[in-house]
C-alpha cells in the first residue's frame, strides 16, 4: 500500500466517524429532549435497550477511531525523533485501548442492572 493510499484510508476514516458522531449525537439529543428531564432509572433503561446500547458502543469507538486518526497525524507531522513519535503514539493506543474498555464494561453494567 503507498503512502497515498493510507492518507486516503486516514481522511476517509476521519470523515465516515465524523458523520456517524453527528448522526448519533442528532438522535440522542432529540431523543433525551423529547423525552423530557430523566431519572437515573429511565436513563439506565434507554441505555439498556438494544439498539441504544450498540449504537452507543460503536459511537464510543467511533469517537476514539476519530481521536486516534487525528493524534497520529499530528504526531506524524509535528514530532520528528522516531522514538518520541512512537513512544507517545503507543502512549496514545493504550489509553484509547484502556478507554475503550471502560466504556464497554459501563454499558455492560448499565444493560445488566449492575452497580
């Protein structure tokens, strides 16, 4: 693959997220508006039907997809020691990695009736 083709993948990438963001953040907000004021027990509801839960999985990796692509471009263009760049980019992929655990264990626990 030439380095044309992984910008291409990066700026597609970039663009696919962005819209997916902006849908889910146009139904959630319409969605929470139209609803009206929720209780913690209305709110962990709607998180545990299916569609929202999923939705609301692929719109946090969506959300550190889009990060990811953007950190390491810019990484890629302003840090120019090897080494740093590598370093802070898999400094980068474990937080995001970490913080994708995170959510996907809360929406678990929010469909489970968990803590």
């Amino acid at each position: 693959m030439t380095r044309a083709a992984q910008g291409l993948r990066a700026w597609l990438l970039q663009r696919l997220t962005a819209i997916f963001l902006g849908a889910y953040l146009v139904y959630a907000l319409v969605r929470l508006v139209l609803a009206g004021p929720l209780d913690y027990p209305q709110w962990r509801a709607w998180l545990a039907e299916p569609w929202t839960g999923v939705s609301t999985a692929l719109f946090a990796m969506a959300v550190l997809v889009h990060g990811w692509v953007g950190i390491r471009d810019v990484l890629i263009d302003y840090v120019h020691p090897v080494w740093i760049r590598l370093l802070l980019m898999a400094t980068t992929g474990l937080v995001l990695l970490v913080s994708l655990l995170w959510i996907v264990r809360a929406l678990l626990l929010a469909a489970s009736g968990g803590v």
